[in-house]
C-alpha cells in the first residue's frame, strides 16, 4: 500500500481535493481543548492543514505507512508540533491515555472488521478519560453492498496470491450499523454522526 501512495504523491493533494467542505466539518467536530492529537494514516496531512488552522497549538503524532508522504507533510507543517511515524498504526503501541483526540479520515474503509475491533481496542485505551475517536469514512449503504464488496476483495487476493497480512488498496467499507456496532464493543459511545455534501461519513465516539 505505501508503493500505492508513493506512486500519486505528485497528484495526491489535487485528487483529494474534492473533499474540502469533510475536511472542514472533520476539524470543526474537535473539541475546542483538544491538545495532544494522534492521526492515524496522516498522508500529508489535508486533515490536519484545517485543523492547524483552527488551533496552531495543537500537538499531533501522525503515523503512515508512506514516508515520501510523511516527508510532505513535515515540509508543509515545520513550524508545528509535529512527530511522523512511518510504520503500521495495527502494529503501533498507541500508547495508555495519552490523547485527547485520535482521529482517521479515509484511511481505514480497506480493513476487515476483526482487524478494526483490534485497532478501536486500542485507540479506546490510548485515549484519555473523555477523548473521542473522530471517523470520516466511506461507509456502505446496505449490508448487501458490503458483503459484496468484501467477497470481491477476497476473490482479488486469492487470484493475485496476497497474503492475508499484506495491504491493499481495496475498498470495503462497513455499514455505519456495523462501524458503530464494533465502536460500541470495545465501549465508546457514539456521540453523534454526520453526513456531509462531499459523501464521507463522520463518527463522534467518546471516552467516558
């Protein structure tokens, strides 16, 4: 997945402008005393350039597994507090209540559910008492389409001969039902979602 985004790191920003107006919402969902903030598949960072400029003072830990992309984002943002981490957020201590805040937008639609209960695991206990998990993602509309989705993606790897531990840039989103479901489990409570015009779906999920 990292060859992937190495390969549009020239376009990457201009393809991904089209979601400007989730960028914005994405920032505005922060909580105003947000501090120390851990993004999870950063890229270079469109999030965050709208979340800098609400709040220059906050101090973010990105992780990605593209460093060519970590490296823009370091050149775009060297006035900021600011740590890269090029390595697997799965594999990745997340560490024990540091964060106010852990956020992912489009990053995590190419995972399978048993790998997200593992991860959400995780940021629920590297979260602070009271922080939230801020989600923008696609989601699927049905249960239907998210089967298919998934069966698709198992046929591709098995006729390619992808390892089950091997990353693709594949897509298959979970229902917002099952997305929060798995939330729920590892014991966030979701706050609120929202649906914007450029598509993305956004989850609020606290702490408590």
């Amino acid at each position: 997945m990292a060859d992937f985004f190495t390969k549009r790191l020239h376009d990457y920003e201009e393809h991904m402008s089209i979601w400007e107006k989730s960028y914005q919402m994405f920032a505005d969902c922060l909580p105003s005393d947000c501090r120390k903030l851990l993004d999870l598949g950063c890229g270079t960072g469109l999030e965050l350039d709208r979340i800098w400029q609400r709040d220059p003072r906050i101090e973010v830990t990105g992780i990605d597994l593209c460093r060519d992309m970590l490296d823009k984002l370091q050149a775009k943002h060297s006035d900021k507090k600011l740590v890269t981490v090029c390595e697997d957020y799965f594999q990745y201590d997340l560490g024990h209540e540091m964060w106010d805040a852990v956020i992912s937008f489009e990053s995590l639609y190419h995972f399978l559910p048993e790998q997200k209960e593992t991860l959400y695991q995780k940021v629920y206990h590297s979260l602070e008492d009271g922080g939230i998990f801020l989600l923008g993602d696609y989601i699927a509309c049905c249960d239907d389409e998210e089967e298919l989705l998934r069966n698709v993606c198992l046929k591709k790897r098995q006729k390619q001969g992808i390892a089950e531990e091997c990353f693709v840039h594949f897509d298959i989103p979970l229902t917002l039902e099952h997305e929060t479901r798995i939330m729920e489990k590892v014991g966030f409570h979701i706050e609120k979602v929202l649906e914007d015009p450029d598509g993305a779906t956004i989850i609020i999920a606290k702490k408590e």
